[in-house]
C-alpha cells in the first residue's frame, strides 16, 4: 500500500509519469527474464530521470525512494531474491540519489539566479522603451514592437510619445543594425528626445538636440573613428496640435499613413538624409506641416515592416494590408495590433529586423477645424 500512496502522490508532478513508466518498466523485465536482477541495476536510472527532467531536491528523492520500493518489492518473489546483486543495485540508486539531489539543488540556484536576472532585464528594457499611455491629451495612444533578438523586448527600433507644452509630440526611429547591439544608441536618442522635446519650441531644435545626442554617444563609445561614421539613425517627429495640426519632420524615415476616411500615405515632401548623415546646424530643417482631423488616426512605423518576407521572399503588403483595414473598418487603435498579427503571420513569426508600430488616434469629438491634407492613395 505505501508503494501505491507514493505513486499516487508522484502523479501530481510533471517528471512523476516518467519515473513511474521507467520503474513499471524495469519491474515487469526483472519478474519476465529469467535473470531478473539482472535487470534491476536499471532502476538507478529513476532519481537520474527526475533530475534530468528539471525537477527539485524532494522530487529527485521521492524518484528515488520510488525506486528502492520497488527493488523491495521485486526482490520479494524467490525467483530474483539474490542479495548480491540487489545490495549493489540498492547502493547504486542511493548514489545517484545523492548525485541527484545535488544537481536538482543546483539548477534551483541557477534558475532562481536566471529569474532574477530576467526580471532586472525586464525592468531595464521598460525603462528604455517605457510603456506607451494610452491616452495623451486627446490622442489615443497605441503601439507593438517585435525584437530581431529573440527573448529581447527592445532592439534597433525605437518609439515615444509625450504631452509638451507644445502639444503633443512623438518620435519612432531606427538606429542601424538591429536587436541588442543597437540598444545604446537607442538610450542615447530617447534620453534625448524626453528632454528636449519639452524645450525646445520647434522641432527642428528637437533634430538638433537629437543629433548632438548621437554623435556624443558615438564619441565616448567608439573606438574606431571609420565604424563611427558609419552609425546613422532613420527618425520621424510629428507634433500634434490642439487645433488639429499636424507638424512633421522625416530624417530618412519610411512615410506615415494617414488613417480614416482618407486613408494613404501622407506626402511629406523630400525626406532629410538619416541622423548621423547630414549636420542639421548648417541645413535647413524643413518642417511639414498637414492637419489631423477627428476621427482620424496616424500610423508612424520602421521599415522592418515593409521590409519582412516570408518563406518565398515575398514582402510584407503593407499599402495592400492598410487599405484592407481601411476597407473592413478597422478602428485606429485596432490597427497596431492587427497589423502586428499580419506580421507574424506573413513571416512566420521569424522577423530578421526589428519591428515598431505606432498609432495615433485622435478623439472624434476633437473640435478641430476641418482642412483638407496632402494624401497619396494607398494602392
């Protein structure tokens, strides 16, 4: 009977089907060969299993002792009841018990140290790239990442959203490369950007803070002058007013989409080159200027979106899969996630570049002049 409560109580964990299988096994070989104890030396194997199948100190022991109980029991029956063998099968599971229990106590610290690190990982990554809000002013705030690294939360890619005085002002960007190696540039432009984009009172002064942010981080952490040069980060800055204005500066950005009734990519003019690539104290900032109307909504991305393939080398529809929302009446905040979801399924869910998704919604009941913008059609 106590054999069977040990049984019963093993099932309750994921390694106890394993180690009852093995021991079921090894007892029904040693009761049908004609050497039964033989076969018995297998039964150290049980603790082995537990251990090997991730289980802690208690559980490695109760495998164990799951295995001395059946020894008892096969050795019982005259036909194996040899002492010999079965002292030294007994001393080799208490061995591997021992060896066992050593090792699961181990993986314990290991794994309790792994989680740690994870939630430190986790809280830093959070603090670079900080949670959206969902609301700013009277712009519903939505938006999706996806890291080229996997297990990362943050990579090449980069948004932010912030209520200035300005009115309200977000910057989605790409640093070159992508996953962690590029995370430092990344602090360096978002660090930035939070403390200039409540100072400065034209965002071409926000393109100026940005870039002196860059090439000092460039300075300080690089150690060759030539791979220096070569770091560039694609932005794009927008500015919100509340009168339903809409300002915007694109660095060598990929061009937003207009979400609504007129839905397409807006035609913000010649883009600038890249930050990194261009000195924006001695060239002119243009800013466009455009509106956004109630009910209307922004999609700001990187070109990790447009440039994803699947399997066949296809890319990713974007213009195709805006208009299809478009079409099917996707409302504005919707669109992140949805686009999202087409990603991963176009792909695979293997993306070799980073993914940023941002969506700005404003409230239908915003009292804002009504004014036609520049809109190319999405085809």
């Amino acid at each position: 009977m106590s054999l069977m409560r040990t049984i019963r109580g093993l099932r309750r964990t994921p390694w106890a089907p394993l180690s009852a299988a093995w021991v079921a096994a090894m007892g029904i070989l040693a009761w049908q060969v004609p050497q039964g104890t033989d076969v018995l030396p297998a039964l150290a194997v049980t603790p082995a299993l537990s251990a090997a199948a991730g289980a802690r100190r208690r559980a490695v022991l109760a495998s164990g002792t799951l295995a001395l109980a059946a020894l008892c029991t096969d050795l019982a029956d005259d036909s194996v009841a040899l002492a010999g063998p079965a002292a030294g099968t007994a001393g080799t599971v208490m061995a591997v018990i021992a060896v066992g229990v050593w090792t699961a106590g181990r993986d314990t610290l290991r794994s309790a140290e792994l989680l740690r690190t994870r939630e430190i990982a986790v809280a830093a990554q959070q603090v670079l790239l900080r949670p959206l809000p969902s609301r700013v002013g009277d712009v519903t705030v939505t938006g999706e990442y996806l890291s080229a690294s996997h297990g990362a939360r943050v990579g090449g890619d980069f948004y932010e959203v912030l209520e200035t005085p300005y009115g309200v002002r977000a910057l989605i960007g790409d640093a070159r490369g992508h996953g962690l190696p590029a995370i430092g540039l990344v602090a360096a432009l978002l660090g930035s950007f939070r403390e200039a984009a409540h100072h400065e009172a034209e965002l071409s002064g926000v393109v100026r803070r940005l870039d002196g942010a860059m090439h000092r981080h460039l300075s300080e952490r690089a150690d060759d002058e030539d791979l220096a040069a070569e770091e560039f980060a694609t932005v794009q800055l927008v500015q919100l007013t509340e009168d339903g204005g809409l300002l915007a500066v694109n660095c060598g950005h990929p061009p937003p989409y207009l979400l609504g009734p007129r839905t397409g990519q807006l035609a913000l003019g010649e883009p600038l080159p890249p930050l990194g690539l261009f000195d924006p104290r001695r060239t002119h900032v243009p800013v466009h200027r455009e509106r956004l109307d109630p009910g209307e909504g922004l999609l700001l991305y990187t070109d990790g979106v447009p440039d994803a393939r699947d399997g066949a080398g296809r890319f990713f529809p974007l213009p195709d899969t805006v208009a299809a929302l478009a079409s099917t009446r996707v409302h504005g905040p919707e669109v992140a996630a949805r686009l999202r979801a087409e990603i991963v399924q176009h792909t695979g869910g293997r993306s070799s570049d980073d993914v940023a998704l941002l969506v700005l919604s404003r409230d239908t009941c915003s009292r804002a002049p009504r004014s036609r913008a520049t809109v190319l059609s999405a085809p």
